[in-house]
C-alpha cells in the first residue's frame, strides 16, 4: 500500500497539473469502499473523493463513472 504521504504528493501534483488546484488538504483514508481504497480530502476548499483500485483488480473504473453519470443524468441519487 502506498503512504498517506505518497498519495497526497501524486494526488497535488495532478490535481495541480490537470485543474490548477493550488492546495490539497486534510487527506484521509475512508472506510467503505470494500473493492477500493478511498480517501477524502479537500481542494481549493472543495470535498472531494478519490477511489483507487487495488493492485491486480481488473474492473473498469471508466465503466463504473459512466454509469453513475447516467444515473445522475436520469434523476438518481448519486455519490
């Protein structure tokens, strides 16, 4: 598993590259998320989540978002 430490550095760095964000804050891990890790955290004063997959997991992750943003789309509660 990688550190705290080593997630918040990549998870800045990209955020900073891909949006602009200029701050990554309070970093924790979550429970739940049985099939992946799951942290909250805070950029530029927004909540947000990042799952990652565990190491060898095969499921697409691209598959999962587009359904929760069809479900979204079509009215549904989601996270």
């Amino acid at each position: 598993m990688t550190s705290p430490q080593d997630i918040s550095a990549d998870l800045s760095a990209a955020l900073a590259a891909e949006l602009g964000v200029a701050s990554v804050t309070d970093l924790a891990r979550l429970s739940g998320g049985a099939s992946r890790e799951t942290w909250g955290f805070v950029a530029d004063g927004r909540r947000l989540i990042l799952q990652r997959q565990r190491f060898g997991d095969i499921r697409d992750m691209g598959v999962e978002a587009r359904v929760v943003q069809a479900a979204f789309n079509a009215g549904v509660p989601v996270p």
